[in-house]
C-alpha cells in the first residue's frame, strides 16, 4: 500500500448496489482492513425495506486522523453492483475518483471525468460457485484499483468477520477480485 498517498488525505468510498448483494457485509471487511492498518473509518449504510432489490449502500471516511464530518459527500472509490445504483451516487463521485462496474449488471456506467473500470465481477463470483461471494470479489479488485490496503490485510479482516464456514470461499473470492485487475 501506498501509505503516504493513504495517509495524507481523507478518501470517501461508496460500495452500491441492491438488498441481498452483501454490501453492508463488504463494507464491515473493508473497514476493518483499513482501521488495523491504522485509518480511522466512519462507516454508514443504508438499504430500503425491500431485503432483495432494494437500494443499498455503504459508505466509508476514512482519515489519518479523526474525521470531521462521518458522512460521506463526495467519492473517490465507487463500486456498483446494479444498474438502478448508479443513480444514487450521481453529483457526488470526483473527477479523480476510481468507479468499479460489473460489466455484466452495469452495462450503462457513470459517465465523466472519473476513471471507470467494468469488471467481470458476479462471473467470477459464479465461476467460484457462488454468485453471493461478488461483494467480496469486488472488494479484491477495488483494493487491487485503489491500492488503499493490502490484499494480506484485507484477507486478515475477512478471517475476522467472516464466521468460520464461509471464511475459505470469502478468501478465494477476494484473491480471484485481486487478479481480475491487470
């Protein structure tokens, strides 16, 4: 990790999609990544009702030091999951900012001056046997995109959160994300 480039700015991350897509899981992996290599994380999502197609999203801020405000505003690392999520982060993503799509469920991507890059995400999730681990194989390939945290201390969270059963399929997804960026 490029901790000088990490520590010198706050960074915004949205990961998005809809219910039932294990974005608030994914977020909880990648906050505790980020805060053992010593960031501060304030971490916050949203999902409506509906437990299966509904709007989700989580959200980090993450800082050297404590933040001022907790509460996302503007990305710099966006990952979508699903067309209809593309819509709830518009206005808010930066120039700069690094946007993940899976290219299968995203086929109409944010457009502007943001660099996006459409992933074959939930294939590789199928091709490991199982389309729910595509949370975690997306945080693989953000991590390999954005270079916030090591693919070794993102495993490290993933063994922590994770309950025991899933731990070994989570580990394979993150690595096969990993390996999707070139």
């Amino acid at each position: 990790m490029n901790v000088s480039k990490v520590m010198t700015r706050e960074f915004e991350i949205r990961l998005s999609g809809t219910g039932g897509q294990g974005l608030g899981l994914g977020g909880k992996m990648l906050a505790a990544a980020l805060s053992s290599e010593g960031l501060h994380v304030a971490q916050s999502q949203s999902y409506e009702p509906t437990s299966r197609g509904g709007m989700s999203r989580s959200d980090l801020v993450v800082t050297a030091h404590r933040a001022d405000y907790p509460l996302a505003t503007s990305f710099d690392y966006l990952l979508i999951l699903d067309q209809r999520a593309v819509s709830i982060s518009e206005g808010m993503i930066n120039s700069d900012a690094i946007v993940l799509v899976d290219e299968e469920l995203v086929p109409d991507p944010p457009e502007g001056d943001f660099r996006v890059h459409a992933l074959p995400l939930s294939k590789t999730a199928i091709a490991l046997g199982n389309l729910r681990v595509t949370n975690v194989v997306s945080l693989g390939a953000l991590i390999a995109l954005a270079d916030i945290c090591s693919l070794e201390t993102l495993e490290t969270a993933i063994r922590r959160v994770t309950p025991k059963k899933y731990a070994q399929m989570n580990l394979a997804a993150v690595r096969a994300g990993f390996e999707l960026v070139p």
